[in-house]
C-alpha cells in the first residue's frame, strides 16, 4: 500500500519505524527481535535505511524486502543519490519493485564514512530532487523526502532550504519526514513557514528517543538538531547514571509525541536505532493516551 494512501486515512495517526541493515550477526540478532517486538505494536510502516555512501544498498533491498513479504509490514525503502549512476539508481528501483514494494524515500544522502564533502557520481545525481525526477519517469513509486526543522546542514538559510523542498514536492515526492529534533515549537515552525510557500503534503515529525548521551551528541553533531539547553543539563546532571539518562530520554519523548499528536501532528516516526524498548514504550503510552481524541473534543467544545 502507498505512504499516501495511508496518511490520507481519517482515523488515528500513523505510526512507523526506522531501521538499518545490520552488518554483523550480532547486529541481525539485535534487529530480529527489535522487529518481532515492534511488529505486535501493528506499526503502519516501517522504514529502511541507506548507509552512507550506499554502503548497505544491497541490505537495504533484503532487508526491505523481507519486512514487506515475511513479516507483512507495509516497508519503505530509503534510496540516495550517493556513489551511483544514474543507470545503477534506476537499477536498484527496478529491484525495488520487483521485490513488490510501493513506496521509495527519495534522498540526497551523507558522504561515504571519512570523507567530508559531498561529491556527485560522475554520471549520477546531484540533488534529491532530480532523485525524484528520475523515479517518476520510469516508475510508479509513492516517493517521499526528507525535511529539516532546523534547515538542513548545508542550506544556507530557511527560505532557500524551503524552495528547494518545495521543488522536491513539485517533482513528486507525496509525504515528508522531519530529521530529528526535540522542541516542538521547531516542526509547528516549520509546518508553518513551510504551508505558506505551497508545501501542503502531510509532515509527519521524526522523533528519535534519547537513549545513551555519547551517542546522541554525536548523532546531533552529524545531523544538525540541536538539545535544548534544559534538557542537555538534565542529561549531564544524569551521565553517570545510564538507566537515567534512558528513562529521561523516554519520558521526554512521550510527552514530545503526545504534544504533537494532540496539536495535529499526522504521526510519529519513530527512529529506532534497531532496538525496541524505548520505542515500544513511548508508543504503547500515546496508545493508551490517545493524545489526538483529546484534541478533536477540545476542538467540539471550542465550537
């Protein structure tokens, strides 16, 4: 089934997952039962990644592929500009789509690990936004495209980082996901700025649940979300103790999505760095919640 067709739906938000192909057993292990954790949670899709460089463009296709046809999860698959041609990019779709999957998560994408700059593939693409051009000439693909709350690293302000989404819209892509962030006022900003120059398909925010605090300034780093001061010295205040800095990041996150959700937020997407209790939490609370059932009655009251 298309992301579109989902997130037109007029019932309860989607959510969904993200993950990425391992490259070790241990690593397979880890993502098996992150998978068969999450599945129960009956998640509207899920997500696979592209590595850096298209390091893991062939897992990326297994690994997709099972979701879809083993495990009956609608699946997405992540596709970059980065290290192809553009034969081998329209290759890969044709893989894609043979494996029976709809939907495709057109990205520029990060350079290959150790190096700086992003470079274009001699006969490849530069951007995401001929990534979608490509795929809706030869295919038939619900596409959808990454966003930045915060602007992307490399766009010098907003309102140029907003064309250019823009013209990936223009171009086909039918749904966005945000990059992370952890204050809310960012994505309704965003939404905002972003509905008054013409984007008006569904953004559905990324939220990534803080689980271990090295690991989440380096991710920051990379990606350019930035932690709130008050929550940044929380977590300080917490890093000798992991399980704290854990149960803080889970319960930020939880009242993240269900300020969301209640304020019209079409859904979670939830990136889950292959592990499940974090995300199995959080979205089993917003479950019992129902966040967005309390704002429909506020809005009947107000009227």
């Amino acid at each position: 089934m298309r992301i579109d067709e989902i997130l037109a739906r007029d019932d309860d938000p989607v959510f969904s997952f993200e993950f990425f192909p391992p490259k070790t057993d241990e690593g397979e292990r880890v993502l098996g039962i992150a998978l068969e954790s999450l599945r129960q949670l009956d998640p509207d899709f899920v997500s696979v990644t592209y590595g850096s460089g298209g390091s893991t463009r062939d897992r990326t296709v297994k690994l997709t592929k099972w979701i879809k046809q083993e495990l009956g999860i609608e699946a997405v698959a992540h596709l970059t500009c980065v290290g192809a041609s553009r034969d081998e990019l329209d290759a890969i779709l044709r893989d894609i789509a043979e494996a029976g999957i709809d939907n495709v998560l057109a990205l520029r994408g990060d350079p290959p690990r150790g190096e700086a700059t992003w470079v274009a593939h001699p006969q490849g693409l530069s951007h995401a936004s001929e990534l979608i051009d490509l795929i809706a000439a030869e295919h038939a693909f619900c596409v959808g495209a990454a966003c930045f709350p915060e602007t992307h690293v490399d766009a010098p302000d907003l309102p140029s980082d907003l064309e250019h989404l823009k013209h990936k819209v223009e171009r086909g892509a039918s749904f966005l996901i945000t990059n992370l962030f952890f204050e809310n006022e960012l994505y309704f900003r965003f939404v905002d700025e972003a509905r008054a120059v013409g984007i008006e398909v569904p953004i559905v925010p990324g939220i990534m649940p803080i689980t271990d605090l090295r690991q989440i300034k380096t991710i920051t780093g990379i990606c350019g979300a930035t932690i709130p001061t008050a929550l940044r010295e929380a977590l300080e205040w917490r890093s000798h103790d992991p399980d704290a800095v854990l149960q803080l990041g889970v319960a930020h996150a939880t009242l993240q999505c269900a300020e969301l959700l209640a304020r019209g937020a079409p859904g979670i997407h939830f990136y889950t760095l292959n592990r499940s209790p974090a995300t199995r939490a959080i979205l089993s609370a917003l479950r019992l919640l129902r966040p967005w059932v309390r704002r429909e009655v506020v809005n009947q009251g107000v009227a």
